[in-house]
C-alpha cells in the first residue's frame, strides 16, 4: 500500500473547491490534516449556445461528500489526534463562503486558491489534483482527506489522482476511518460489502456517504469563523499549470420524460408495448 520512512508532527489542511478538495490528515504525532471542499450547483441549467451550465445568480453549497470530509477531519482534531484542520477551496471570490462554513464546523484555518474566468470555468479533476499535490507537500501534511465525488459531475477522479501525483497510498469510499499509530485503516464500501484496509501515511482517504454525519455549524461559532484566517494564494503561487487538456463540444439537458399512461388489462399493456415496437 506504500511507505513512509519518516514521520514529522504536521498540521491538518482542509480543502473546499469548486471542484472539490480533500482533507490533509495526520495521526495523533502529527500536526495537520486538510480537506477539500467543493462547491456545487443545486440547479443546473444548460446556456443557451450549449457551450456549458448557468452559474450566474445560481445558488451554491458545499459538496455533501466534501463535508462529510470536513466533519472527519475535525472529529480527528477533537480526539486530539491531529492539532489542525485547513480548509482549502480553489475558484472566484465566492468561494470564500464555502470555506466559512468550514470554518464554522470547526476547521482552523482556510486557503483560497484562486481560478477566476476560463480558467475557471475549465477546471477539472487534474488541475485540481495538481493543486491538491502542491499544497499537501507545501503544507507537510501526512493525511488528505477529500469526498469521494461531486455531485454535480460526479467524477470520483480526484483523489486518485491526487494519491497518484504525490505517489501515496490511498483508502477510498471511506465508511470508517481510525488512526492507528503511523497507519490508517480504512473501512471501504465495494460492490460487494465491505473492504477493510490498513495503509501507511502519509495517504489520500475519499470520504463515502456513511463515513460520518456532519454537525450543523452553530451561531457562535458561524460569529467565530469570520474571524479566522483565510489566506489567498494562485495556482502559480504553487508552480501549478492548470490549463485543461480537454475540449467540451457541447453540453445538453437529458431529454424530457414523456407522460406515462394507465391501462386496464395485461393485454392493453402489451398492446401498447407493441405498438411502441418494444416487444
């Protein structure tokens, strides 16, 4: 599952993206942990040229996957088996609201990394990999943990890569994670029950549904994250080339369900499945 030869005491950061972070989690002798948040989109509407979906005046809230990740990583915190949670998102200004929440549910800190325009607009699972990778290794973490998908595009690709670019293990489809000396085991939900693995750190966990259920964010502390730190940093800040290798021809809405009917007899059904020309 891989090795780590060396273990120093780090910080937790926590990542909130648009397109989605992870968590940098380390066990009780380490420091850091983060996670990554992403934003998505509750309605989507495709732009009229095909081009992509309508962002403008959409209302936007943090990946459910991404903050059950949040929830994890400061769970860790409580235990006092990590001594700091970041949360880090990458997108416009507007993502700064996403990692506040994050901060309200505990994180200790934020990182915006910001991708204004087409950059934005074009922002994928790599270059948010890529991101992901540089920050891990800037901020010395031992564990990132993100949610395992959006549910906007529904990838469940960027942890992966995240693990692949940083060259460490990975539990993915976390329901249970414990932290057990300098290795992490994993409990992951597979096609046909449930795994149990124990990697070494430093690692990449992907959050699952039912790895946790997160806190609602309190007013005192909703008043205390506006005063925690948020620091803004760019994509070349971290030596990190984000342009996409990838071209969208065009994006359309699933074609619209047609109105069902109702029929008396077996023999109305398969009267009509006929005529459908589906039997």
């Amino acid at each position: 599952m891989g090795s780590s030869t060396s273990l120093v005491p780090k910080s937790v950061t926590a990542a909130i993206n648009a397109h989605g972070f992870g968590y940098f989690g380390c066990p009780h002798t380490f420091g850091q942990v983060g996670y990554r948040l992403k934003r998505t989109e509750q309605y989507i509407r495709v732009k009229p040229d095909n081009s992509s979906v309508v962002t403008d005046g959409v209302k936007h809230s943090m990946n459910p996957f991404c903050e059950i990740a949040v929830e994890e990583a400061v769970k860790l915190k409580e235990k006092k088996l990590i001594k700091e949670v970041v949360a880090v998102s990458c997108g416009p200004q507007q993502v700064q609201e996403t990692i506040r929440t994050a901060l309200a549910m505990g994180a200790d800190r934020g990182i915006h990394v910001e991708v204004t325009g087409k950059d934005y607009e074009t922002l994928g699972p790599l270059q948010v990999s890529k991101i992901m990778a540089a920050l891990a290794k800037k901020e010395e973490a031992q564990l990132v943990i993100l949610g395992k998908q959006a549910i906007d595009d529904d990838c469940n690709q960027t942890g992966q890569m995240t693990a692949a670019l940083l060259d460490w293990p990975q539990g993915t489809f976390a329901s249970e994670l414990s932290l057990e000396g300098d290795k992490i085991k994993v409990v992951r939900e597979i096609d046909g029950g449930l795994e149990t693995i124990k990697i070494n750190t430093p690692a990449v966990v992907t959050a699952d549904l039912r790895l946790n259920t997160p806190r609602y964010a309190t007013l005192p502390n909703i008043m205390k994250a506006k005063k925690k730190k948020i620091a803004n940093v760019k994509p070349a800040d971290l030596g990190v080339d984000i342009t996409s290798r990838l071209e969208v021809l065009r994006v359309d809405e699933p074609p619209q369900r047609q109105a069902g009917m109702k029929v008396e007899t077996v023999d109305d059904l398969v009267g009509k499945l006929k005529e459908a020309g589906m039997v």
